[in-house]
C-alpha cells in the first residue's frame, strides 16, 4: 500500500519559500502518481510552460502556442496534510477488523501519525 495516492492532500516541504517565487508551504490534490519514477503531479503546484506545435481540430480551430500546466515532483518533497490539523504529517499503516455482511475481515488502513485519524 502506497503512502500517497491520487485525490490525496498533499503540502510541498521544500524548495523555495512562496515569497521567492518557490511552491513550499502550498497545498493541492495529488492528480496523478508516477509509481515507476516515484514522482507525483500536485494540483497548482510546480507549473512549467510548454510550447505546443500549431495543428488544427476537426471543426477547423486553431490549437497550439504557449500552455502552462503542472509538472511532477519528487514524492519526497511532499507530506500528506492531516485532516484534523491541516499541517503536514507522516503516514502510518495498521491493521483493523472490519465487518461486512456478518464476516470479519482484517484491512489494513493509512492513518496521520500526529491525530491518529485515519486517511
């Protein structure tokens, strides 16, 4: 089990601060996770301009120029925020007996290690 995932709060502890023009200390949704290279793509954070080549649509618009979007991050230079506090925290895992339909099952379940509160 992962300790980030998509949809995941997620606060950038490094880099330059927001008043030198860095993203650290910005919060965002986590949209997407790049498992093979350990990165993840934050929601506002880490934009790069890219120039994309002039074509045509099938009506006959334009597309193209310059366009802004996010780039990924390091997984490391994230921390999950805690829902309780909206600081960033660290992930823990633990096992939970849950049951569904008269059958007990054991899961396993992410947790902020500073509430205790789940994920």
């Amino acid at each position: 089990m992962a300790n980030i995932k998509k949809g995941d709060l997620v606060q950038v502890i490094t880099g330059a601060t927001q008043e030198r023009g860095g993203d650290r200390g910005k919060q965002g949704k986590v949209i997407e996770v790049l498992k093979d290279k350990n990165r993840v793509v934050v929601e506002g954070v880490n934009f790069v301009t890219k120039h994309v080549r002039v074509g045509q649509t099938q009506r006959g618009s334009k597309t193209g120029g310059i366009e802004k979007h996010e780039a990924s991050i390091h997984v490391s230079n994230v921390a999950i925020v805690d829902p309780k506090t909206k600081k960033p925290t660290r992930v823990g895992f633990r096992t939970e007996e849950v049951e569904k339909d008269g059958v007990k099952k054991t899961v396993r379940v992410r947790y902020a290690k500073k509430s205790g509160e789940k994920l």
